[in-house]
C-alpha cells in the first residue's frame, strides 16, 4: 500500500494535474454555454496549463514544486476563462459584421 500514497502524493505535486484541476474547477463559473463549447474550453485550458505554466515558472524564477504547481492552476484556470470569453465572440460575432468592419473607412 505504500506504492499507492508515494503515487498520490507524485500526482497532487505534478502542475498537469494541478492545471487541469484549475480548468475544472473555472468550468463552474462559464455561464450558459453549450457542453462542445466547455469541452472545448477545458482542453484549451489545460493546455495553456501545460504549455505555459511551464515558460511561467521559468521566466518568474520559481524553483519550488509547489510554486510550479500553482502557476499551473492559475494558467489552467485562466486559459479556460479566456477560452470562454473568446467562444462568447465568436458565438456572437456574424462573419459578414466582421469583415465589413475591418474594410469599413473609419472617419479622420
């Protein structure tokens, strides 16, 4: 049984899980959206979690693995918060709004 609380304890310190765990946990303040939507958030924070937290921690200098860990919560929390707003855009953004705003003279 010892093998099974040095695994538990490996995973609770990895920042993957923390991250995931940090999206997770921001999936319950996305309002009203669709589940591929959530879904899809959730990937995307996780792997800003993965992926960033990493270049976080190294830029910020922290050599703790706690501290890694909490770096990647918060990006993982984060990256699905941003990855929601962004599904709210798109979801209400027309293509035809869009493009005749870009090519639209603005006035001087």
């Amino acid at each position: 049984m010892a093998w099974i609380d040095d695994r538990l304890a490996e995973y609770a310190q990895s920042p993957a899980v923390a991250g995931a765990f940090g999206a997770l946990i921001s999936l319950r303040w996305m309002p009203g959206t669709t589940w591929a939507s959530k879904f899809t958030s959730l990937l995307a924070g996780f792997s800003v979690a993965i992926f960033l937290a990493p270049y976080l921690v190294e830029v910020v200098g922290v050599t703790s693995k706690p501290g890694a860990s909490a770096f990647a919560f918060m990006s993982g929390f984060l990256g699905l918060m941003a990855m929601g707003k962004g599904w709210d855009w798109i979801s209400t953004t027309t293509f035809g709004e869009l493009v005749s705003s870009i090519f639209t003279k603005r006035p001087t």
